[in-house]
C-alpha cells in the first residue's frame, strides 16, 4: 500500500503527507492547550483580586498564565515596562507554543516548496521517459505529469490552512498577553 501511494505522490508528495499530520497535530494540541489554560488563570485572577488568603506562588505556578501575572507582580514591574516583561514572561513560560507556532510557520512555508520540487520532479520523469523511449508511452507521460500536478496541490492544501492555524493560534496567544498585561495593570492601582 505504502509503495503504491508513494509510486503515484512521489518522494516530495510523501513529505508534504507527513507535514500535513504535524500540521494538524501542532495546531490541535496548542488549540486545545489554548484553551484550557485561560480556565485556571481567569480562577486564579478571580482570587486574587478578592485578595483570598489561599493565593499564593504555590497557586500560580500550577499555571503558566497565572505564574507570569504572579512574577510580573512579584518584580514590582513598572507599568511603562510591563508590556514588555508580560511578552518576555509569556515566551518564558509558554515556551511549547511558541515552539509549535514556528513549526506551523515553518511547515505553511515549506509545503508549497516542496510542492515546487515535487513538480519539478514528476516533469523530469516525463523528460526522462521521452529520452528513453523511441515511441513516447502515453502511460508514463501521465505519470510523471500527474506526480507534478498532484505535489503542487498537496503543497497548496497544506500550506493555506496551515498558515490559517499559525494565525488563529498567534491571536489566540496575544490575546491572551493582553488580557495578562490589563490583569496585572489592574492590580497594580
């Protein structure tokens, strides 16, 4: 089976295959992790500005949201620089994001490439074959061309929704930097 489908996409096709499952694995995990972690920092925020006794550093690291509203504080952190040690905490502490949006990016920009490749390959069999041969086969023109066709449009379909993940995902974490820096301002009157 693997050989059959690897005859027909070709080497660049198998890869572009392979980056669409990271694509998506990246994208999942840092949405579903995106989401969850909001939760416990909106609980830990709630908590702290009814000024509970049971807040404490032990509390915020359990969450990496809530571990940079808490170091923010703790630095004493002068509100013209805050906007700056808020971003540089988020990286610090959400560092596995970061990581998966760069690889997102990296992927939205390597597909169509390797879709190129793989176009330019597939043409290069069809040459290969005509040289090769005193009457052109039909059969083997047509499958050089459709292993050219079909790794540009696997590069493609990887590539937009990707690159549409990175976005979404890169909002979701600024978003989420602002709703830090406008907590930790709040605090601070």
């Amino acid at each position: 089976m693997f050989e059959t489908l690897y005859a027909k996409i070709g080497p660049a096709g198998t890869v572009i295959a392979v980056l669409s499952f990271l694509s998506l694995y990246f994208f999942m995990a840092s949405a579903i992790y995106l989401a969850v972690v909001p939760i416990g920092f909106r609980k830990f925020l709630a908590a702290l500005k009814k000024d509970q006794p049971a807040v404490t550093e032990e509390g915020a690291q359990k969450n990496p949201i809530s571990q940079v509203l808490w170091t923010a504080l703790e630095h004493k952190t002068p509100r013209t620089e805050l906007q700056g040690e808020v971003s540089y905490l988020f990286q610090r502490n959400l560092g596995g994001t970061y990581v998966s949006l760069t690889i997102l990016r990296l992927i939205s920009v390597i597909s169509p490439l390797l879709g190129l490749l793989g176009t330019v390959l597939g043409i290069t069999k069809v040459f290969r074959e005509m040289s090769l041969q005193a009457a052109v086969d039909n059969a083997a023109l047509a499958g050089g061309i459709w292993e050219a066709l079909i790794t540009t449009i696997m590069g493609l379909t990887v590539a937009i929704p990707t690159l549409v993940f990175y976005y979404l995902l890169r909002l979701r974490t600024r978003s989420l930097m602002i709703e830090t820096i406008e907590a930790a301002r709040d605090l601070m009157k």
